[in-house]
C-alpha cells in the first residue's frame, strides 16, 4: 500500500502496464518529457523510451485515429487528450472509427485502447477546460466509459480499461486529482472491475447517484441531511456504460428516494438515462419523484464557476425537496 | 526569395540591409516601437498581477512583440483579425483601452465577454478583432470564410489570422489553407513560430524543413521572415496584404521567433527545455529596433526613459479602471447562450435565485493548473 493522489495512480497504473506489457503505449501531446500537463506520464519516458511514450503534433484526430491504426495491429495505446475539452476533433475517430471497428467488420477487427482525459471543472479553466463531456461517449454504442471518483480507483479502474478488450473512454475528474490521498495497492494483479458501481456510504432514506468529483459533494450532502435525521446512501457509479443498473435499482429499491448528481448540463444528461431506468424499472418503488442535481444548461462560464457548479448546498435543496414531497 | 530563406531587414548590430528597408516615416516607426515596449510592459505588468494572485491565469508574449506589432502595422482597421491568445499587441495597435483587456483577466462586470472566458481570451467586435477561442487551430479556416465573403461582397477589406507552430498541426489549418487557395481568398496566415507549442518541440511538430513551404502544397506563397526584425514583419506582411487586395489570393507567413517565457502562468519550461531560451536574450526585438532607431538618430537614452515611465504609468492607471468593477451578475451566466433566454433557463436562473440568493463567495482555492 501507498498512499497517494489521483496523478499518482494514474501515473502508478501506466507504468505497471507497461512494464507487464510491451504492447501499451503511451501518446498525446507534453506526455513525454514534459510528463503531461498534469503529470500523469510524469517520468514514463526515462523507463520506456521515446518510442513507447509518444509525444505527438498537435491534433487530437491524428492522436485518436494513429492510436486505431496500432490497436488494429495489437498495440495497446494508451492516448492522452489534454483536456476533454479538446477531444473534438477526435470524435469522428472516436465513435466513427474506434467505436464501431468491432460491429461493422462482423467482429474480425477490433481496437481496444483507453483514451485517457481529464474533465470537469472547479479549476478556474473557464469553459474550455472545465466540461464535462460524458454524456456524448455513453450515447455510442460500442464504446466503454469510466470514471473513477478516488486515486484508489483511478489505478484499478484504469489497469482493468487497458486490459479491457473494448475501447474505453477514461475521464479523470481533474478537480480532485492532487487530492485527497489515498492507500492504494502496489500489487501488480489489483484491478477495480468494469461495470461495478459501488455504494460510498449505506442509508435507508434516499439515494444519491455520483461518479467523479461529484461523489464527494453527495457524501457531505448526506452528512448535512443526516442533521435533520435523514439517512442518505451514495451510489458511485465508477463504470457509467455498460451501467450497474442492478445497484442503482437496488439502492433505490431500500430508500424509495432518488436524487441524482453530475457537473454536467442537464438535459440529456447522463442522470436523465438513470432517471428513465427507474421510471421504467422500479417506478413502483418511488415515494417522490426522482430529482436531478447538475450544471446548468449553459457554456461553463469562468467567473461565476462556483455558482455553476454543483454544491453540497443545492444537492440538500433536492433531498429536502424528495424527502418532505 | 524561397520559401526557405528568411526574410531579414535589421541587422543584429541595427544596421539595415541596403535597399530592404521599406519606406515608412520617423512617426510610424517611433508608434511601431512604442507599441512594441506597450506590449512587453503589459504582459510584465499582467505576469505580475498574475504571481500575486490577482488574475487567475495569463500567457505572456515576451519576445514576440515584433511579430504583433510589425504584422499588424501592414493592416488597415478595416481588415479582420482573427487572433491567438499570445498577441495583445494587437488589441494595444488597434486602439483597445487596456483597462478592457485588464477587465477580460479579472473577469469582471466591465469585461465585454461578461466573465464567461478565462484570461486573454478577448474579443473586440468594434475594432473587428474576433472573439479568441482556447481550442487551437479553429479560427484558422474561420478567416478564410470570412475572406471569402469579403471576396463575395467584393468588400476592399482582408483578413488575418494569428496561430503558433503547433496551430499548423490542427485539422483546421489544413482546411483554411485548402480552402482560400481553392477560393483564392484575400487572407494572411501568420504564423508565428516560437519553436515550441507548451514543451513539444517545432521538430517533433512537423517534419517539413519549415512551415513557410506548406504554403506551396496549397498553392499559396509561403514566406519566411526573421519574427524578431519588425521591419522585415512588416514588409512581408504588406506585400502579401497588397496581393490579397488586389484579388492574387492568400499567402501563408511563417514568423521565426522564439518563446522566451513560460507556456502560461501556470507552466514551468525548465522542466522540458532548461536555459535554452536566455539564448534568444540578445535577439530581443525590441532591443534590435531600438539600435535601428539609434543608428538612425531617431532614438536617445532619453527618450527611452521617458517612453517606459509615460507607458508604464497609463498601464497602471488603466489596471486601476479595469480592476475596478464587480463580479459579473448571476444572470449573465443565462444570457447570450441563445438571441432570447428560453423558458427552460429562464426556469434555471429563478430556481437559483429562489434557492441560493444572488450572493455567492468565489471559491478561494480553485486554481489553474495550466
Ligand atoms: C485543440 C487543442 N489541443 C490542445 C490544446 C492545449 N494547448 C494549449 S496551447 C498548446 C500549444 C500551442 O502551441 P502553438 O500553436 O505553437 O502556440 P504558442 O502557445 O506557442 O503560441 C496546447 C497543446 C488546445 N488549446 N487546443
Ligand atoms: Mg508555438
């Protein structure tokens, strides 16, 4: 066990699997000597060379669609966007392309790779750094999406993505990435398993749904709730497609009470779809309709980002909001 | 010339190379060097505010004032321009209060983008200096639309855009130099070509021998100037502007400079390049076209104090005006999204007021990490 950041587990997570493999590779731009903007590759250059730690010219379709081509020979990329921000160019790659390869060719070609991104805001990045874009990779077929919500996670989430056989789209919430520590294993086998959600903190009265930085902000909604003698249970969605719906529906199956919780805008966001399989699945188990805590419909706007993002404050308007229905 | 020498009017010691110098009078070639010294005292003034914790971020443009001033002394104010976030010498040329770009950093109520952007990212519609985007490359085939509605109006006006080495990457700059040379568009492509793009290297962003030659392969002149001789700037900058305006098409300008400062605020180059840039200290531009103007007699010791104290002094001022004012209101985060606020976000911005007030505390120890 160490104890250690999310930058750290990341980091600590590439360097295990490339070690255990010469087939992964690492590619994006300042992710060699530079280490990355936000040190994830830091050092991964010294250990594996230039040619397994890639930096690359600037252009996030060339990054995505190089990455294809060597998942397509049996490499095993590991590219880094440097903010989900920039990953556009990319998206025809993405789901055009890596997303599709295994349907279209009746299964003979495939290309797993894990396309690694920071996301979300509370950085003061304004809104070109500070968008949380998962609900356009959940809306395609064929790709995997994962976001882990602690450096725990962060290193087996992303160990189990790159030995994943699908193309897995890994958002980091860069929020919380220098922070809090956490003890994490230093066994080579440890992996967090894809598509297991997992329940942060047991209650009986409500359930919140979280994934990324947002996962903290519902346990101190839940401390403030439990003032007023409220028991909130947390669900951390950790994989958000394939989805967990069995722990979803089972947290809301005790409690009755759904809130759900992201930074992202809000319509069609992703707690939409979780609040559709509940209304679909277990509406009958519902004692107050389900409430959605996010950003709002709006471009993540600089200055006002505090009011933008989702507090521990308006996550308890919303318990209160389906606890006194 | 060829696409591979480079364009050089100053000499190191000041000297001009005979018959290179372009034709402009004592007066603007004394505004062009003001501008230069505005720009390089606004960015140290705005670093400043940065360290002490008074903006949130800024990117400074240290060393690559000649290519900003003398580039956009070959514009007229009708021309558009489409900058990057490392040139405020030309919002300085083109007559934009600095208590404005001093609003655009704090984010303020008196900031034009109403706080919605982070620092630098400004935009001036009045001085026709189009609004600034993080994502790298974008604008580049935005000029060339635009180039090509001036072509379409038969508009006597051009366009510019503004992008670094690592711009010339970006899907973008493929499509605007296919499509104005496809469209014979009255655009300029400048590039300004620092060497590095955060810590990547010019050779590890292309294999070309240099970037004036990808001009060629889009059928377009491609020229290559020394970025730190303003005059040269300026006179390759003219000739490609006359022949946009003459209806010849576009050019794409490679500007050879060298990034001396950090990336942005929040970047530490000796991490990935050490020393290197105090190499680039004895090819100041600003130092260069001041020996010129000494050799030329036009310059004194004098002068120079004088100029630095007046410049310094308005900056000051100006940051006290645009420091000035409040945070942005709550309703400003609901507006501009679309012509009329729709009645779903009409709904949003009452619910937070209902629920939370208008008053709301910044968070002190959000930060940028880049
Ligand atoms: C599409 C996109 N990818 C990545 C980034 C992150 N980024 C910001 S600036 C930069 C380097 C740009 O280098 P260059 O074009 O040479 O301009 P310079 O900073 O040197 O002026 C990068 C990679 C971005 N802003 N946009
Ligand atoms: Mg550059």
């Amino acid at each position: 066990m160490s104890s250690i950041t999310m930058v750290q587990a990341v980091n600590d997570a590439l360097r295990e699997e490339m070690r255990g493999d010469d087939d992964v590779v690492v590619l994006g731009e300042d992710v060699g000597i530079n280490g990355g903007v936000f040190r994830c590759t830091a050092d991964l250059i010294d250990e594996f060379g230039e040619e397994r730690v890639i930096d690359t010219p600037l252009s996030e379709s060339g990054i995505i669609g190089a990455a294809v081509g060597m998942a397509l020979y049996g490499l095993k990329p590991v590219p880094e966007i440097q903010f989900s921000d920039f990953i556009w160019p990319a998206f025809d790659q993405i789901t055009s392309e890596m997303a599709k390869m295994r349907y279209r060719s009746g299964g003979q070609f495939t290309c797993p790779m894990v396309v690694r991104t920071p996301y979300g805001g509370g950085i003061r990045g304004g809104h070109y750094h500070s968008q949380s874009p998962e609900a356009y990779f959940t809306h395609t077929p064929g790709l995997v999406v994962v976001i882990p919500s602690d450096p725990y996670d962060a290193k087996g989430l992303l160990k189990a993505a790159i030995r994943c056989e699908d193309p897995v789209i890994f958002l980091e919430p860069k929020r919380i990435y220098r922070a809090p520590k956490m003890d994490v294993p230093d066994d080579d086998d440890y992996v967090v398993e894809i598509g297991k959600a997992a329940v942060r903190r047991e209650g009986t009265d409500f359930t919140i749904t979280a994934y990324g930085a947002m996962v903290a902000v519902a346990l101190e909604a839940c401390e403030k709730a439990a003032e007023q003698g409220w028991s909130g249970e947390v669900v951390d969605l950790r994989t958000l497609l394939p989805l967990d719906e069995d722990a979803i529906i089972q947290s809301v199956t005790k409690t009755g009470r759904l809130v759900t919780l992201q930074e992202a805008t809000k319509f069609c966001g992703f707690s939409s779809e979780i609040s559709a399989i509940v209304a679909e699945k277990a509406i009958d188990v519902l004692e107050a309709p389900v409430k959605r805590v996010s950003g709002f419909d709006v471009p993540f706007p600089y200055t006002l980002e505090h009011v933008y993002m989702p507090h521990a404050d308006r996550v308890l308007k919303a318990i209160e909001g389906v606890m006194t229905y | 010339m060829s696409s591979t020498d480079m364009l050089q009017v100053i000499s190191k010691n000041g000297k001009a190379k005979r018959g290179a110098e372009p034709n402009l009078p004592k007066k603007t070639l004394l505004a062009m060097y003001e501008a230069m010294m505005q720009t390089r005292l606004l960015d140290e003034r705005m670093i400043n505010l940065q360290r002490q914790g008074r903006i949130g971020f800024y990117v400074p443009s240290t060393g690559e004032e000649a290519a900003q001033v003398g580039s956009c002394m070959a514009l007229d104010d009708t021309d558009w321009l489409f900058p990057s976030y490392r040139v405020p010498g030309l919002f300085l040329m083109r007559g934009v209060d600095i208590q404005h770009l001093v609003a655009n950093c704090f984010g303020n109520e008196a900031d034009l983008c109403k706080g919605r952007q982070m620092p630098v990212h400004y935009a001036f519609a009045e001085h026709k200096l189009v609004s600034i985007s993080s994502p790298i490359g974008t604008h580049i085939i935005h000029a060339t639309g635009l180039a090509m509605a001036q072509k379409l109006k038969k508009d006597k006006g051009i366009s510019a855009v503004y992008f670094g080495d690592g711009g010339t990457s970006s899907n973008d700059f493929h499509s605007g130099l296919n499509f104005a040379g496809v469209a014979k568009a009255p655009v300029l492509f400048i590039c300004t070509n620092n060497q590095w793009a955060i810590s990547v290297p010019i050779e590890k962003q292309t294999a070309s021998e240099t970037i004036a030659i990808k001009g060629e392969a889009y059928g377009m002149p491609g020229v290559r100037v020394d970025g730190n001789d303003v005059l040269a700037v300026y006179d390759a900058c003219k000739k490609a502007a006359d022949r946009a305006r003459k209806g010849d098409g576009p050019t794409l300008i490679e500007l050879m400079t060298y990034r001396r400062g950090p990336h942005s605020s929040s970047d530490d180059p000796t991490r990935y390049r050490g020393n290197q840039a105090d190499e680039w200290l004895d090819r100041d531009p600003i130092l260069r076209f001041r020996k010129y103007l000494e050799v030329a007699d036009m310059w004194s010791e004098k002068q120079e104090t004088e100029l630095i104290e007046r410049l310094k002094a308005g900056i000051n001022a100006e940051v006290k005006k645009g420091e000035a004012a409040g945070q942005p209101s709550l309703e400003t985060m609901f507006t501009d999204v679309y012509a009329n606020v729709p009645p779903h976000l009409r709904e949003q911005y009452e619910n937070l007021v209902r629920d939370e007030g208008t008053g709301h505390e910044p968070d002190p120890d959000a930060a940028f990490p880049l």
